[in-house]
C-alpha cells in the first residue's frame, strides 16, 4: 500500500515538473541560439518536447487506467522517464558549449547561465520528486553533476569556482531533499494506515462515513 502511495503521489503532482521544464528548455533554446551548434540545439529542443509530451501522456493513462496492480511498471517508467530528463539536462553544458568555441569569461557566463536553470530545476522538483529517492537523484545527479564535475577539470580558476560552488549546491540540494522525504513518506504512511482501517471497518460492516481519524 505505501508504494502505491508514494507512486500515487509522483504522478499526481508531476503535471508542474513537466511545466518547469519545458519552459525551461524553451527558455534555453531561445538563449543559446547564437552560441550552440544550431543542429544540435535544435534536435536537443525537438527530442525534449518529444519526452515531456511522452511524460504527460504515460501521466494521463497513469490516472486513467488500473493502476494498483502493476504499480511497480508504473514507478519504474516514471523513474526511467526521470532520468532521461535529467540526463539530457545534464548533456547541455557538453552540447551546447564545446571546449574552446568561447572566450573564457564567455563561457563560465554561458555555463553558468545552463547551470542557474539547471539549479532553479532541481530544488523545484523536490515537490515532485523527493517522495523517493531513487526517483529524485536519477533527475538530478545527471543533470547538474557531470556538468560540475567537467568545469572542475577544466583547471582554471573561473571555470573550477563554478563547478566547485555548483556541486557543493547540489550537495546541499540533496542532503535537503532526504529531509524532505522524510515528511512526505510520513504523510504517505498515514494515508495508507487509514485507508486500511477504513476498508478494515467497511469489511467488519461500520459506516465508514462515521470513522474520524486523526
């Protein structure tokens, strides 16, 4: 019961990630028009929308069809689903400013442009996501961490205080985001223990109507 609930509880609230993000990505392909390779941009821009629609329509059917008893398809498409977003976050800062194509300060701007969205992204999906943690770290570690992890290795100063300051945000971001579950899953844990009271009683031939519980 408490993994349909946490299921539940992905698809019900999702319908603002997909906002976020497609917003997000619209935002990006108008900003980046005169830095990335056009091509790339652009099949980048075409395949998320592609995705996002296939999140919304996976979402629809999810509320419209039996659920409960293939709940873990239903959670295992959504987590897949949620990495294929974070990951194609994640492949922007390869993408859409290869090595060398900038001047310095430039490209730590443009960087830091990808990663301010990309930051903005991953604390908003808290909302969403953090009900479980495999499910929020597949979006966000894709999306910000290997970005970080390149500036880094860039060497020098500008571009490794991005990635460096970036990835301690993350951190952070993730360490709040434990938190977070644990509120949400205690929330899930009460509705699934009435719920099962309330069936136990509608068994047992109490009204269920006149069950009050706390």
């Amino acid at each position: 019961m408490l993994d349909v609930k946490v299921t539940e509880h992905l698809y019900h609230n999702s319908y603002l990630s997909y906002l976020a993000t497609g917003a997000g990505s619209i935002l990006v392909f108008w900003l980046f028009q005169s830095v990335a390779p056009s091509s790339y941009l652009t099949i980048w821009f075409v395949l998320f929308l592609i995705l996002t629609g296939i999140r919304f329509l996976v979402t629809v059917a999810y509320q419209k069809y039996e659920h409960a008893k293939n709940n873990d398809l239903w959670f295992m498409t959504f987590l897949c689903l949620a990495f294929v977003s974070g990951t194609m976050w994640g492949l922007t800062g390869f993408i859409f400013i290869p090595k060398g194509t900038l001047t310095l300060l430039d490209s730590v701007l443009y960087h830091g442009m990808l990663l301010m969205f990309i930051a903005v992204l991953i604390a908003g999906s808290m909302v969403t996501y953090a009900i479980s943690k495999t499910v929020y770290l597949s979006f966000s570690f894709p999306a910000i961490v290997p970005q970080c992890l390149m500036l880094v290795s860039r060497g020098d100063v500008h571009h490794s205080f991005l990635g460096g300051f970036m990835l301690v945000y993350a951190i952070a971001v993730f360490i709040i985001s434990v938190y977070i579950n644990r509120m949400l899953m205690e929330t899930c844990k009460a509705e699934a223990e009435n719920e099962v009271l309330r069936e136990l009683a509608k068994n047992a031939g109490v009204k269920v109507d006149d069950i009050k519980i706390s």
